[in-house]
C-alpha cells in the first residue's frame, strides 16, 4: 500500500474525478509587511470527462499563465498560455492505459513544444507492470521501467532505463513477516545501492505514520488516513547539521478533495493554499 502511494503518481485525481470537478483554483494566502494577508492565485486547472465519466484532458495554468491573461488585450484564447497538457486513455477496468503530456513555452524562451506519451501495462490483478514512456512524433523511445511483485501483490523491485540503454534496478523493496514495508534501497546502473530509506510505522489517532530514515536520520514523515489521502507531510533537512524541518498539512472536505495546504518552516506558518472547486 504504502509502496504504491510513494511510487503511483501517474492517475488523474480520484478524488477530482469521483466528485465530476471541472475547474480547480488553488490561491495562496501569505501574510505581508502590513500585517494583512496578501492572495494570489497561482494554479488553476481545466477538467474534461469523455463519455464514460473518465478525466479525458487536464488543462494547467500556473501563474505566469495566469498573469499574461490578465495582461491580454483584448483577453485572447486562454488556451494560448498553457504550460501543459494532458490527455488520458484508459482500459476498460478504467485504469490508465496512455498518458500524453504535452509542455508549451508561450514562445518567451528558446525551446519547442513538445510531448511525451507513456504507455501502462497491468498484469491480471491489475499491478502496474510496465511503463514506456516515448516521443508521439517519431516514437523514439526515451525512458521505461519495470515492476516486480510477491505473490500477494506487493511492489518488489522496479528496474529502469533510458536511452535505449539496459535495465537495471532501480529500487528493491524489503518487508518483515507481516507484509509490512521496512526498507527501501535506491541502486544505480552500477549495481550498487547507493542510498536506503527504513520505514518506521506505527498508528496515531486514527492515522498510519511512516517515518522515513536516511542514514539513520529523519527524511521524511508521512501520516495517512484510511482513504489514502496524505493528512501531513514533512521533509526533514540538514545544513550545517542543523535541522531544518518542513511540514504541510492538509485538510480535505467531505467529499475528499482538499481544502486547504498549510506550509511552515521550523514550526511557523509561511503561507497555506486554498483550493476552490466548481462542478
């Protein structure tokens, strides 16, 4: 479970999709020199459903987007600022079978528009068993990997590669006696591990907490809820051997989009975002 959660970013929002949201504004709030709170959107997001109720396109704007509408004279196809695109095709269990992203640069900088496609393949419990990831106008291939399973289904190694290149592995997981994840080792071509991380779980107040070692020292720390939905997640830094630690909280609404990030730093609140939602 948790394996997945950390490695299977690739779905549309169940959440977004279960609830038929079409537009998404995430708006931060900050507080300023004047002792008021500044708010600014800085993301929104365009849904499209095909006819089986699956999110077919994801249109993203992020704030550069946002102000170059804003400055448009007369205000012209908002679709000419979009910073990416996605169009989803699924299977017929409605999972994920292609993914294509495309990535526009509003021509203020020296790059072409370009897409990537990724394909998904699934096994008969529907485990993810394959992603190939390539180039929609010449179909060169660019990056892929590999998962292995146990028998109950739980993630065991992914093995990557890219450039045409072999496949190596990239991540084995460890689990103890009662299926439960205890390390995570990260390898390079060079068949070596180059870093782990150790899980330690444990259950608080109804939440499952994973707390994530790296060299013996915190990384980061997740706390989950039944559903799945991260209610706060911090990142742990070292400079200097000083600690510097990050945390985000979530809150959701009922019907399990989010409502609100907090962000703080070293325990003081540096700015939350706010997420609206139209049906």
């Amino acid at each position: 479970m948790l394996s997945r959660l950390l490695h299977e970013d690739f779905s549309p929002d169940k959440f977004i999709q279960i609830n038929k949201i079409t537009h998404h504004e995430i708006w931060s709030y900050k507080d300023n020199s004047k002792g008021t709170i500044d708010s600014t959107l800085v993301y929104f997001y365009d849904y499209t459903y095909n006819k089986d109720g699956f999110i077919e396109k994801v249109d993203n704007y992020n704030e550069e987007d946002i102000a170059d509408m804003k400055k448009a004279k007369p205000l012209v196809d908002k679709k000419k600022f979009v910073s990416e695109k996605y169009v989803f095709e699924y299977n017929d269990v409605g999972k994920v079978k292609k993914k294509e992203t495309s990535f526009y640069f509003h021509g203020k900088l020296p790059i072409k528009d370009w897409s990537t496609v990724t394909e998904f393949t699934y096994d008969n419990q529907g485990n993810l068993v394959l992603d190939i990831s390539y180039n929609p106008k010449d179909s060169v291939f660019s990056y892929s990997q590999k998962r292995e399973y146990t028998v109950d289904s739980k993630l065991l190694r992914i093995a990557r590669n890219s450039g045409n290149k072999f496949f190596y592995i990239s991540h084995v997981f460890h689990y103890d006696s009662n299926g439960n994840l205890q390390k995570l080792d990260f390898m390079g071509p060079e068949k070596r591990v180059n870093y782990s991380y150790t899980f330690k779980m444990d259950t608080i107040a109804n939440l499952k907490v994973v707390l994530v070692l790296r060299d013996n020292r915190p990384f980061h720390k997740y706390k989950f809820n039944n559903y799945l939905q991260f209610m706060e997640i911090a990142d742990y830094d070292y400079k200097d051997d000083d600690e510097i630690l990050q945390i985000e909280k979530l809150i959701f609404n009922p019907d399990g989009t989010i409502n609100t990030n907090f962000k703080y730093r070293n325990g003081k609140l540096e700015f939350m975002y706010k997420h609206f939602y139209t049906k």
